[in-house]
C-alpha cells in the first residue's frame, strides 16, 4: 500500500520525541502523567515481518467507542487552535483536518488565517527546525489540493517575510514522481494487455477468466509469466508458483 500525503505529514513531524511527548501529554487524562518517563520517549522501529516474511514499514491506528455512548464530535479549527499545544502541532492538526476537505481557495485562505502560527512554528528550533516544519505542511498541501506552487510559495514568503525555496522544489519532485508513476503503470499495462493478447492465442478461452490477476500483477510477474508462454503445456502451467 502506498503511504498517504497526510500519514507523511504525519510521520514527518510526529516522529520527533518532542512533539510527539507534548501531543501525548495533552491527549492523555492528567492522572496518567506521573506514570510515564517523559525523559525516555523515544520512536520504535517501523519495520516489521509480515508471516510472509516481507519487511514493512508499519503504522498502527486505533478506532474505539466512547465508554459513554454517543458519537465523537470533530473539533472545529477554534478549538484546534485553542489547544496548549506547540505550534507546529496545531498547524499539523489543522493542516490533517482541513486540507482535504477545503476547496484550494479555502486552503488558501485557511493559511492566512493561521499567519500566527506559521510564524510562530518557523520561529521554533527543533526538532524538527522551524523551516523543515514549513516545509512538511507545504508539501502536504501541495500533494492533497491542486493549490498553484507559486501562489503558495508567494503566500507563504509574505507570512514568513523570508524566502520560502522548498514550495517550488517540492512542486518540481512531485511532477517527476507523478511522470515516472505513469511511465512505470503505462509499462504494466501495456504489459498486462500484451500477455492477455498472447495467452488467449496460446490457449483460447481457458485463459479469459485470468484476466483480473494479470492485470493486478506487478512488472515481473508479467515478466515471468510471458517467459513460461513459451513452453507451457497448460495455461495453468503459466500460473503455477
């Protein structure tokens, strides 16, 4: 599964022992924070073996019902705003529950809105520094709404009153990833539908119903199953692991 802008965002930010002790102290009752040494927070590897054996970077997300009954209320940006908490971790809190959800317009807006902030949080020294917190939530932006870069990095750089570089340098990433994604899925397809084409000669209708897994698979799948085209007596042959 490919990761998400919002868990990079996330993980970004919230892997720093720092903001992540003074997020866990907000959210946890009061009664609870004797009971644990702050001063030994530290991150957990991310990786974990699958029974497969495949190594994946892991994450862990918890859904509960409230011991009371009723529904959970989402909080509104001034109640965000209004939390004890950091500023990088309030613009990250607003930035996961807002962006999505905000026409560009609003994004734009929203971030005028929370000039404070921003300024505040790129005042802050880590970690992570103030400018790579900018940066984060630039790129979160960029990746969930389709703001124009120079808009948000003109925007931005009048907030901050200093230059802002990583919005454009971002902006150029994230054209070359979305170019090499569609080079790379053209290939599969093309590949998919070439080995369909070849196995319905080899084998007529046997091979219709397999139509759903090769076009799923990965390259060297394709791969591996047009070289058994060759010499497989059966188009279960093909497939055999």
């Amino acid at each position: 599964m490919l990761a998400q802008p919002h868990d990079d965002l996330f993980h970004c930010l919230f892997a720093h022992a720092s903001l992540a002790g003074a997020w866990l102290r907000w959210l946890m009752p009061t009664q609870w924070h004797d009971e644990v040494e702050w001063h030994t927070l530290a991150p957990e590897p991310q990786k974990a073996h699958r029974p497969s054996l495949r190594q994946e970077i892991v994450d862990h997300v918890f859904v509960a019902a409230r011991a009371n009954g009723g529904e959970v209320q989402r909080l509104d940006e001034a109640s965000i705003r209004d939390s004890p908490l950091p500023p990088t971790i309030v613009l990250t809190r607003l930035a996961l529950r807002f962006f999505r959800e905000h026409s560009d317009d609003d994004t734009l807006a929203a971030l005028r809105r929370w000039g404070d902030l921003l300024r505040a949080a790129d005042r802050e020294t880590g970690p992570p520094a103030g400018a790579d917190a900018i940066a984060a939530i630039a790129c979160y932006c960029l990746r969930v709404r389709e703001v124009e870069p120079r808009t948000l990095q003109q925007l931005l750089e009048h907030i901050l009153q200093r230059p802002e570089h990583s919005v454009m340098s971002t902006a150029e990433r994230l054209k070359r990833e979305g170019l090499e994604l569609g080079r790379h899925e053209g290939r599969v397809e093309g590949r998919a539908e070439l080995l369909l084409l070849q196995l319905q000669k080899r084998f007529g209708s046997a091979a219709e119903d397999l139509a759903p897994r090769i076009r799923s698979a990965s390259l060297a799948e394709l791969d591996r199953w047009a070289e058994r085209i060759l010499d497989a007596a059966t188009v279960e042959a093909v497939f055999a692991d």
